[in-house]
C-alpha cells in the first residue's frame, strides 16, 4: 500500500476544490489552503473561525484520505475502488455489491492489543426490498442487514442497534408566498399536522425541531411546545380567514389554497393523508396534494427561493443536522438570494448573528447558541418537521462487537454514531 503521509492530505486538497461537494463545502467553511508542513503534521487555513471545523474532518467530502493516484486519472479511480484499512476490495459492481478479503498488513491486526478482526472475507450485497432483507437474515442469505426502512418485530436470536437520524422529512413553506407569508397560518397548519402518525407508519420517530432526540441542542420543552393541539392550530387559521386585511387577496370567509408537492420518492408522500386530515377536514382549508418526480420538486422549490421561476406554497423536504453542523444552519437560514439552501425564503437578522457567534463557540455555549436558533426556527414554523428516520441494524446474535468500536490504543468505545458500523470491530461467526 501507499503510506500515509501528510502530502497527500495536500495532493487531496488540489482535487477536493475542482468536486462539487468537497468544493461548495470548502467555500462554506472559509478553508482557503492545505499545507503539509513535515510527514505527519498538515495546516488547515481558514479565512474566519469555525470552531467545528475539525468535524468536517471527519465527513466523507474533506475528510476521507484516497489514493494520489485519484489525482492523475480521477474518473478511472472513481470506477475502480481500492479499500484501505482491514479490508481491500477484490470485486464490485456498478449495482453497489462489493466483496472485500482481509489485509494482512493491517495495522490493527499487528501493532494494537485489541482482537483483530478474523473474518477472511466480507461481501456486501445491495437488496432494495426491506421484507427481503429480513428473510435473507432469517434464512442465512446475510450475517447482517441494515437501512433506514427496516422494523424488525421479531428480535429473537438476533442482536438490534438502532440510531435516530438527525435529519428528518418535513413539510416547508415558501414564507414569501401568501397565505403562508402569515404566520397564524402556518402555526395553524404546523399545530394540526399529525407527526405522530407519519412517524408511526415511517418506522421512524416524531420530530419537533431542527435537531434530533439525544443531541445536545435538542430542547425538551421545545417537544412538549410542539405537541399536535388540533384545535387551537385550525383557530389560528380562522382568524387568518376572517381578517379583511389577509395576504392572499380572498375575501374574509374564503378558505386558504394549500397545495402541498411531494416527490414520488419521498417518504412522507404515501403518507400526507394521515399528516393533513386535520387540514383537508376543515372547511378553512381548501387542500391538494401533487406528486411529482424529484428533480421537477426541487426545481420548484430551489428555483423559488432563488427568486427564479420556481414556486410552491407546501413541500416535503428534508431538515436537520448534527449538533456541530453550524454550516448547514447558515445555509438554510442565509440571505435568500445569497443562499439557495434557504428554501423557505425565511431570513432573520438574529438568527444569522446567532450562527455567525457559532462559528467560533465551543461546548455549552455552540449548543445554547444553536438550541436558540432551533426555538426561533420553530417559533416561526419555517418547517413543519415530521419524522426522523430510525437506522437499524440487525445481525445474527452469534455476531458480536455490535455497536462497540475499538481505538488504536486498544480501548473500547460503545456506541455506533450516526450509525456508522466498524467491521473490524465484529468477531467471527464461528464458522
């Protein structure tokens, strides 16, 4: 193999500011060079603070060291993955099926007082069909499956880990556009939704806010403010209706259009009805539902806040980071015309001093100061967020390490964030 040495961190640098991803992520952060200054130490220039950004060191588009051979012929290493760490790739295939043997030089299998991984061979197998996974673990097809869309009622003889997904499906509204520039309608709408349902059918679990349920900045009172009170949201709406001054042009008494967009992929779309009965059962609401494919919804919706072409008054979407995630907070909520992430035309000036203090608080202050942003987002129902979605592993119970990761060191770490899942954690079969 290649070692890894502080210039190549450098060489990364060259290709990570020509991709997209690693580009727009790059410019949102401020980084302005990488700079390999001896074999093991790297200077990261950044043009402000940004006390998260070690974070981003730990996410794919920044931070995952590949080849410098990536840098020659790029589009060719693309097609062609290589592996690194205790396994390397011997077989894949564009449909994602991928076989990996152990690596012999692995460093965790000679220098660390930890068990080493024993399994000689890993296959992963892509299988869309949630039933079918759970047969093929049930029958022996597969040691181990996991996804987002899995509910494994029968946990006998089996080893579940589940993690709740810090971004959640959500209902948003395009503030410029009437009625929905008003906020007692979209309180309303927000109080009279049915998260519960949604997240019930979803498999996933009820969202009342930007973040997730176990993070740090996730507010408890803000959950029990959030509860669903039918009647008072539907009350908001009437006021709204019966007000001679409304924004949308109609005559007091007139219900309000709500149409609401959703991609046929999106998982709230098979479950709007059980979210909007409230909505479709009010004569205050005159509701439809258009499902169309993703790119035209996000052409709609991005175009919208860009001051385009694009328009929609109710979307489904998605909301939500993780705790140290400030920059996806400035982008949702930056200056409509500078930010097309800001998909609900929403812009308050508090907020982007909040975040912009963010960007270099640490500890209780970064999360005080982004739970107060989470309570101002939702104070204004920008969102209606409905269901986070639940990860979920399950695997033979004769697997072992499960939800553990071991350090360099040797210790023992629990716990799988974001459910992120160490092979080389996972003792043998026995077979």
């Amino acid at each position: 193999g290649t070692p890894l040495e502080s210039s190549i961190i450098e060489q990364m640098w060259t290709v990570q500011q020509t991709g997209g991803t690693a580009a727009d992520l790059a410019r949102a952060a401020g980084l302005l060079s990488v700079r390999a200054v001896d074999e093991l130490t790297v200077v990261y220039e950044l043009s402000e603070p940004l006390s998260t950004f070690p974070a981003l060191l730990a996410a794919p588009a920044l931070g995952m060291v590949f080849e410098p051979a990536a840098t020659v012929e790029p589009q060719r290493f693309a097609s062609a993955p290589v592996g690194t760490g205790p396994y390397v790739v011997i077989a894949s295939d564009p449909d994602g099926d991928v076989a990996m043997v152990r690596f012999d030089q692995y460093w965790h299998d000679n220098e660390s007082s930890a068990p080493a991984s024993t399994y000689d061979e890993l296959r992963f197998e892509v299988e869309p069909s949630p039933s079918l996974r759970l047969a093929g673990l049930a029958g022996g097809r597969f040691d181990l499956i996991a996804g987002d869309d899995l509910r494994v009622d029968d946990q006998s003889g089996l080893t579940v880990h589940t993690a709740v997904g810090s971004r959640s499906s959500v209902l948003v509204f395009d503030t410029n556009q009437a009625p929905f520039d008003d906020l007692r309608v979209r309180s309303g709408l927000a109080m009279a939704a049915d998260r519960q349902a949604a997240a019930e059918a979803l498999g996933g679990t009820p969202a009342t806010q930007w973040f997730e349920p176990g993070a740090a900045s996730f507010s408890a009172e803000l959950a029990a403010a959030a509860q669903r009170d039918v009647g008072v949201g539907l009350g908001l709406i009437d006021q709204y209706v019966e007000d001679p001054n409304r924004s949308d042009a109609r005559q007091p008494g007139e219900p309000i259009a709500v149409e609401v967009l959703c991609a046929t992929d999106h998982p709230l779309g098979d479950q709007l009805s059980s979210v909007i009965a409230a909505w479709t059962d009010s004569p205050a609401v005159s509701v439809s539902v258009r499902r169309a494919e993703a790119s035209d919804v996000e052409e709609a919706v991005v175009a919208a806040s860009a001051g385009l072409d694009g328009s929609f008054g109710v979307a489904c979407w998605w909301a939500g980071t993780l705790d140290e995630d400030v920059l996806d907070l400035q982008a949702f909520t930056g200056a409509p015309a500078a930010s097309p992430a800001n998909v609900a035309d929403f812009y308050d000036q508090a907020i982007a001093q909040q975040l912009l203090d963010a960007r270099s608080a640490s500890g209780a202050d970064l999360t005080a100061l982004l739970t107060s942003v989470a309570r101002s987002l939702s104070d204004n129902a920008v969102t209606i967020p409905v269901s986070h979605p639940v990860f979920t592993f399950a695997a033979d119970s004769s697997v072992t390490g499960l939800g553990t990761v071991t350090t360099p060191e040797g210790a023992m770490m629990g716990g799988a964030d974001a459910g992120a899942l160490r092979w080389h954690s996972i003792a043998p079969r026995g077979v």
